[in-house]
C-alpha cells in the first residue's frame, strides 16, 4: 500500500461524512484504496522456461489512482500528440471570471459551455481571415477544473495550430492571434451559453460580467516556441488526476 492509499484509507470516514464528495468520488476512492489487493484477484504467470510462477494482482483503473492514473495520463497524451498536425502551435489558455466558477461546482453540465465557447471562437477567428475560402484550423482543448493552488478553477488549455486549410485545400500560415478578438469574443460566448441553459435568473450575473470585464475575459495567448509534443505532455500531467478532463480535437 502506497502513500495515497494509506491516507485515503485512514481519513476515508471524514472525507465521507465531513467533505460529503459526490458518489463516483467516493467510489474512486475505494478503487484506488483496494488497488492491488491480492484478495481482489489477479493472474498467475509462468515462464516456459525456468518455470518460475508469478501473482500479479488486478489493478483499479482508476484516473484518481497514481498507478492507474499516471497510466492513463501517458496513453492519453500519446493519443493526442498523433493528432498534431504538422505545423507549429500556439498554446492557449481561456479563463473566466471567479464569480462564474460556483456555477460550473454546482452544475458539471455546464462544463460543456467552456467547449462550445472556444471552439465557435477559434472557428470564427479562423474564418474571418477570408470568409469565402473558410481556414479551419486544428487544435486540441484540454478542461483543467483545477489551478495549481488545488481549488476549484475551470478553465480551458487549447493547442492551436498557427494556419488553416481552406476549403479548396490552401494552407494559410497565421502568425498573428487578435487578441482583443479572442478575450471579448470568449467572454460573450461563454456568457450567452450560459444564460440559454441557466436561463432570465442569470442575467443580473451576466452584466456584472460585462461592467467587470469590458476587456473580456483573460485569455493567454502569446507566441511560445516550445515544442507541441512538450505542450501535450505538460495539458497531460492533470489528465490522470482530475475527475473533469474532457478532450475535444478538430483535425484538418
């Protein structure tokens, strides 16, 4: 038994009773808790050779889990990085403003309103390049729930590719990301997405929105020279860990 499965058992009753998680939490915890517990079951092995024998017992498959987790985490990224075009990228980071963020805690639903938001923003910035050939770029977005102080912080990382492909198969190169564009643009997106699915209740929390942020929500994304495949591993660390992680790609 490691570290994390040593505290998750010996403070398993207060994080049910006082924390009160949601259910698939606390059945995360009770995977990671009995991970490679022999009384679980596992396969025997035999070499043909020496005939040594071997019990290897089953593992959780758990994302919470540090075993299973970090499994997952490198498949995922794996799989992800074979689907970079081959093209330099910008890495981008969507934020949103702290008031929002009890929202999302309360409602896991309207986490997809996040995806909806970048993605129709990357698009329309894309198009208005030159409406009549439609650049599509691809990219990748990556939900983060968390900051790195571990609390509750949604936001979106996205690996953007710096060109398109037009619908007559024209690559253009794009050097230049308008950033005015993407903050107000992501902060009218995301607003709207909510207010159709909250509904008239949220609209007092709509135009604080607007008063406080008349620039837009911030959005990171400066020119960086690191190497995508660098990017995607750095987005892939939280996949193992974070119970929110959803993958979204747009491939040319």
């Amino acid at each position: 038994m490691n570290v994390i499965q040593k505290m998750l058992r010996d403070y398993y009753e207060i994080i049910e009773y006082d924390l009160k998680p949601r259910p698939v939490v606390m059945e995360n915890i009770e995977k990671v808790i009995n991970c490679g517990d022999p009384s679980y079951g596992g396969a025997m092995y035999i070499c043909t050779h020496c005939k040594n024998w071997k019990f290897v017992p089953f593992r959780c498959h758990s994302r919470f889990c540090p075993t299973c987790g970090n499994k997952y985490a490198m498949e995922r990224t794996t799989s992800m990085s074979f689907k970079l075009v081959n093209v330099n990228h910008r890495h981008c980071v969507f934020t949103i403003d702290e008031n929002l963020r009890d929202f999302f805690l309360n409602d896991r639903s309207l986490l997809n309103c996040l995806f909806h938001a970048v993605n129709s923003v990357i698009s329309r910035m894309f198009f208005q390049m030159n409406k009549s050939k439609n650049f599509t770029p691809g990219f990748i977005m990556v939900l983060h729930t968390f900051g790195r102080d571990l609390k509750w912080n949604p936001h979106i990382h996205c690996l953007i590719s710096e060109g398109g492909f037009s619908d007559d198969g024209f690559w253009r190169h794009v050097k230049y990301f308008n950033y005015n564009f993407l903050r107000t643009a992501f902060r009218t997106a995301l607003l709207n997405e909510m207010e159709t699915i909250i509904g008239p209740s949220f609209k007092n929390v709509k135009s604080r929105c607007y008063r406080e942020h008349k620039q837009g929500f911030y959005v990171y994304a400066k020119p960086n020279l690191c190497d995508p495949k660098n990017v995607i591993k750095y987005i892939g660390r939280y996949l193992g860990t974070s119970c929110h992680c959803y993958i979204q790609n747009r491939q040319l």
